[in-house]
C-alpha cells in the first residue's frame, strides 16, 4: 500500500475544558457590593463568585455558560423589569435582592417570577439562604430519565399528546447516552493518567483534595474500583456529576475508571446470579432513600406504569429502616420530598448489573450495600404515601424497549462502528449535532491515522463537523481528495463519490448552485459505475440532486428526485431514522415551492413525528422542522381564509414559494 502523504492537522476549534464541575453552582452579584472578608463568606457554599457591574455583560456570562445551576444577586437599586429577564434563562436557579433597608425596596411586581426569593436585608441571612440553596441543588444528585408508557404505534400519526413526545425524546436520549457509554467503555487504556489529570485541574485550588488525588495517582492499582468509588472523597462525586451532566469531556478523561468499575460490579453480578439461579425466591428488594426536588418527584407521580431510568451509578441497601434514615424528611422545605425507593428485583430475568460490595466497601458491612451499574431501569409500579414525612416509590424489574427504537439503535451502531473509537464517538456525536465535540474526536482519530486511506476517511469526516464554516470544511475535503488522487489509479473508485457528494454539499450551501450540480453529477457518476451500487448512498446522491433542483427552480425535476431518494431509503432503512424525517421535510419544501400546502403540511408533520421519536427533545433538526411545520401550517391556514374570500391563491404560493430550504446529505 502506498506511504502516507504527511498533511498538517487543522488545529481545532475546540479546548479541552480544564476546569468543568468543581462547583455545579455559580453566584453571580450584579452591582451587589461585598467587602473582601463577605466574598470569603459566601464561598464557604459557593466557591465560583462573579461579581459583574454591566447587565449586558451579565447576560452574556449566563449565555455563554453551559454547567452548573446560577443563583442571582442584584443590588437594592436594580429595576423590577431587569430582574424578570433573567427569571426567563433556563440556568437561574434562584434570584435575590441584597437590600440594606427592606422598606426602600418595592417587589410587589417580582412575585410573577418563580425564581425570584425574596429580598434579604443582612448578610447572613443571604448567607444561609444561599447555603441552604447549595446543599439542595448538590443533594439532588439522582439523575432519573422518565419514559412514560405510551408507546406510538406509527410515525405517521398527525394527532400526538405530550407525553408521547416525551416518551419518545427521553428513550431516544436514554439510547444515544447508552451508545456513547459503550463506546467509552470499550476504549482499552488501563492507565489512569487522563483521569489524575482531569482531576488536577477541576481541583487546582483546593490543596486538601490535590493530595487525595496524588493518592489515587500513586495507590490506584492497589485498590479496587469500587473501594475508591465508595471512598468518602471527590472520585464518586465527580463521577455521577460526570455523568449527570452527560458531557462528554468529563466522562472521555474518566474512562477507564468508569470500565474499570462496570467491568468488576459486572463479574461480581455474574457469580451472584450463579448463586440466586439455585434459590427458590426471585424477587430480592433494595432500598434507597433520596430528598429530591419536589417538581421531579411529581413527575415520576405521573409517570404510573412508565419506565424510570438512572444516569449515576446507584448505591442501594437491603436495609430498609436505613434507607428511611437516609430519606430523613422536608416538612420545612416545599422545594424537597423526602423518597424511598424500593426497587423489586426479580434475579432470573434482570440483566441489569448489580453486585453487593460491602465486602470490598470502603466503609465495610455496615449498610448491606449493593451497587448498580450506570443505566439500571425499572417500571414505576406505584407510588404511595409512606408516612407525613416520606414517600414510596416501587420499582420493578423490567427489560422493555420500544422495538422501533432497538431497529434504529442497530442502524446506527452499523453507521458509526469503526475501528478507531474516537471516530466512531465522533459519529455518535455528528449524529447529535454536537458538531464541535465530534471535531474534537476526529481530530484525535487523525493524530493517530497512519494508512493513507483511514486518513482520508478521517478528513472528510472532519469537513462535515465544520459545515458550518464552508472554507474549512472544504479545505478539509479537498485535502482528502489530494490524498485519494496519489493513491488510486482509477477515476472510479467509490471513494471519489463520497468526496465529490461533499464538496458539491458545500458549494450548494455557498449558493453556488451550478458548481454544486457538477460535483454531485460526478458524485453519482462514480456510485453508479459501481459492480454493486450501494443504496445508501444513491438515496444520498439523489435526495442532493432534488435538493440542487429545486434551488434552480427546477421543481418538477427536484420533486422527482427527492421522491426516489425517500423511496429507496425506506428500503433499507428504519421508519423512525433520522434520514427519513429529512427526506419528508425536503418533500414539505418542494410541495410549499409548488404551492401545495396541504401536501408540504403533512411532509413536514412527518418529519416532526420521526424527529420526536428518534432524538433528543433538544435536537437541532427537530427545532427546525417544528418551525417550519408551523410556518406551513400558518401558510395553509392563510390560503383556506384568502380562498373563503374567493382571492387568487398563486399569489401565496408565490411569496411563500421563497421559503424553501432543504438539508443537503453527506457521504
């Protein structure tokens, strides 16, 4: 095979973050001022303090900001209507006024704001508040998934209820965590060093705990996983942090701790089910008492019959009357309910890992304890009064999981495995639309990409995590092409269609509508020529040639196109992929060019439909195909009115024929 060709690696526009979840609360003081030794005060419970004096600089912190939860304190002079903007930014957890003199402030208008506590006329009450406010938000570690159990029997429903969509975007959510899990976790390193690392920065400043962490860089190999976990330190802390918050940098640096764990909680699960496979009862109990937020225990309330998933890993007791303990109870506190979760384990049909690991414990036999791996679910059987104080929460075992969902997962493992996994990550994470975060990983799979054609590959998987910048989405693509042109003889390798099927993407969304037409032509020239063309990739090709079409006005043609494009991926593909929603939301556009609203309705409702199935609630692709449903939706609406009136309707369709827009597909 041939040498490689030495190509410079485009540095990245992402850093790896240093510092993540030191602190998950962030205290911002608007004009609020503090002396030096109040500043000290208040970082007893809120070690991250900024104190801003610009309220446009303010709001752009919190909307740069994404960790944490972010408590407010504004001076006695701030405006009421100032204050009510930030009740509306989804990270403000709670909002105060420090006022020396409580009689000069007037907050009759802030009771409309949820977030909005009150004002606090001495330091420390503020103090205590903010403490109280810390404790809870850090308490409520327990990470829970709520699927509820509707399940939708086709995409093509028009009519849907709110907790469908939920059901579907939580399991969706649930699926893409679950793949991104795995595919850390079969990430073989066993040394700890990004792990030691990772924690030396989120723990710069605290020397007390740089010297536990020197302790595990130096003992790690002579514990087990489980001791550290269940260790009284920061290690378990950050972890289910890690994974609450499901970023993805945190949870990459402690990868092989987070196997590490699994792996001996999975072998220990083994050998007890050996041993439970010989008894006569099935069913074995487990207990955990939690105080969460009231607003999530009333979720799981309305959730009867539903499935309950957990992020963390979840330490569990056979020992009831210590769980209740540890429930302990919030009659002074409406923000909190006290939970006892008993989770009804039946041993011959559970697959989700467990093991009882008081004897490796850090803290020994005293709390019968049990450990689940990350992921565990369970159906929520019922949920019943305990006592004033406690509520309970029955779990049961249950392996359920939406057939169409489970079709869809094995598309996408076969889309994104590869042999390199920081590749296949950054697949897992380009499907998310987490663009920047795949270029991370891609970028580390090139650092390591030695055979010619892996780079190749690589590259071009590079330039479609940068789309968003033409230029150097193309550089990257061209770079590609050069390095295939050096290497392959033929013209008409398959490689080249899926290089061409790229660039002519980027030129169609620089507008350049005839360069873009050459490049795709080029693009299905070579997958045509092919001994056994591959129908992915004419879907592709094809729904791209539609997409080019219809932007040259060429409607008829576009529609065409984009109709055998959708025919041939609902071939081979699943009902529910994300592809699909796109094909439909083309066709929706093409049918609003033509002026058939009634068909561009009912295109774009689903895609909308897939989109709610198949992906986080979150997801880009779904916000803008709900927009633009809407958008149609208001279209149609406007032309029945205009045709009750007995107007021409082209004058419509020509002024909302300009709306068009469709996804061009990659690869």
């Amino acid at each position: 095979m041939a040498n490689d060709v030495n190509y410079p690696i485009t540095s990245s526009s992402v850093e790896f973050r240093e510092r993540i979840f030191l602190q998950p609360v962030v205290l911002i003081c608007i004009n609020a001022s503090f002396n030096d030794d109040q500043v000290e005060q208040l970082k007893l419970s809120v070690k991250e303090i900024h104190n801003i004096t610009d309220l446009d600089e303010s709001v752009d912190f919190i909307t740069d900001l994404d960790y944490g939860k972010v408590f407010v304190v504004f001076e006695e002079s701030t405006k009421d209507h100032v204050v009510s903007i930030f009740n509306e930014f989804e990270l403000v957890e709670e909002i105060y006024i420090y006022c020396t003199n409580k009689t000069k402030y007037n907050h009759r208008m802030l009771n409309t704001c949820l977030k909005y506590k009150g004002v606090f006329i001495d330091f420390p009450s503020l103090c205590q508040q903010l403490e109280r406010a810390t404790k809870d938000y850090v308490r409520d570690s327990l990470t829970v998934n709520l699927i509820s159990e509707k399940r939708v029997s086709t995409v093509d429903n028009v009519e849907r209820t709110d907790d469908d969509n939920e059901f579907n975007t939580q399991e969706a959510s649930v699926m893409y965590h679950k793949l991104i899990m795995t595919t850390l976790m079969e990430m073989k390193e066993d040394e700890p060093k990004d792990m030691i690392d990772f924690c030396r920065a989120q723990y710069a400043d605290d020397q007390s705990a740089l010297t536990a962490v020197q302790e595990l860089e130096q003992d790690y190999q002579n514990h087990s996983p489980i001791w550290w976990y269940t260790r009284e330190g920061f290690l378990y802390k950050l972890l289910n942090r890690s994974l609450r918050e499901q970023d993805i940098y945190a949870l990459y640096s402690l990868r092989t701790f987070i196997r590490h764990l699994y792996d001996q909680i999975f072998d220990i699960f083994v050998k007890q089910h050996v041993s439970c496979s010989t008894t006569t009862s099935t069913i074995v109990t487990f207990y955990r008492g939690q105080q969460m937020a009231t607003q999530t225990f009333e979720r799981i309330k309305s959730k009867m019959g539903g499935l309950l998933s957990f992020s963390n890993f979840l330490s569990t007791t056979t020992n009831r009357d210590l769980a209740v303990i540890y429930a302990g109870n919030t009659l002074n506190d409406q923000h909190l309910t006290a939970v006892l979760f008993q989770l009804d384990v039946d041993t011959h049909s559970n697959e989700q890992p467990f093991a009882a690991i008081d004897h490796i414990s850090h803290f020994g036999t005293a709390e019968n304890e049990y450990l689940f791996a990350m992921g565990a679910a369970f159906k929520i059987d019922r949920v019943e009064k305990l006592n004033d104080e406690v509520w309970s929460v029955i779990l049961i075992t249950t392996n359920e999981f939406d057939a169409k969902l489970q079709d869809l997962t094995n598309h996408i493992i076969d889309d994104v495995e590869c042999d390199d996994l920081n590749l296949q990550l950054g697949k897992i994470l380009w499907t998310l639309n987490e663009n920047r975060k795949a270029e991370f990983f891609y970028l580390k799979a090139l650092e390591k990409a030695v055979d010619w054609e892996w780079r190749a590959t690589v590259l071009q998987e590079l330039g479609t995590a940068c789309m968003d910048n033409s230029e150097k989405a193309l550089d990257y693509f061209q770079q590609a092409l050069e390095l295939v042109q050096q290497n392959i003889q033929t013209d008409y390798h398959q490689i080249f269609g899926s290089i061409y099927n790229n660039i002519s993407v980027i030129y169609l969304t620089k507008g350049e509508y005839d360069l873009a037409l050459v490049y795709l032509k080029e693009s299905l020239a070579r997958e045509l020529c092919s001994p056994q063309p591959d129908k992915r990739k004419l879907s592709v090709r094809y729904h791209n040639l539609g997409t080019i079409l219809l932007k040259q006005e060429e409607k008829i043609e576009g529609e065409r196109y984009l109709k055998r494009a959708l025919d041939i991926a609902l071939e081979i593909l699943p009902s529910i992929h994300p592809d699909i929603a796109i094909y439909y939301h083309s066709l929706a556009s093409c049918m609003s060019a033509i002026g058939r609203f009634v068909e561009a309705v009912n295109y774009e409702q689903k895609a909308v439909n897939i989109d709610l199935h198949c992906l986080p609630p979150d997801h880009q692709q779904t916000q803008n195909h709900q927009k633009r449903l809407k958008k149609y939706q208001d279209a149609l609406e406007v032309m029945i009115r205009i045709a009750n009136m007995d107007r021409e309707r082209g004058i419509l369709g020509l002024v909302l024929g300009n709306m068009t827009f469709t996804y061009p597909r990659r690869k």
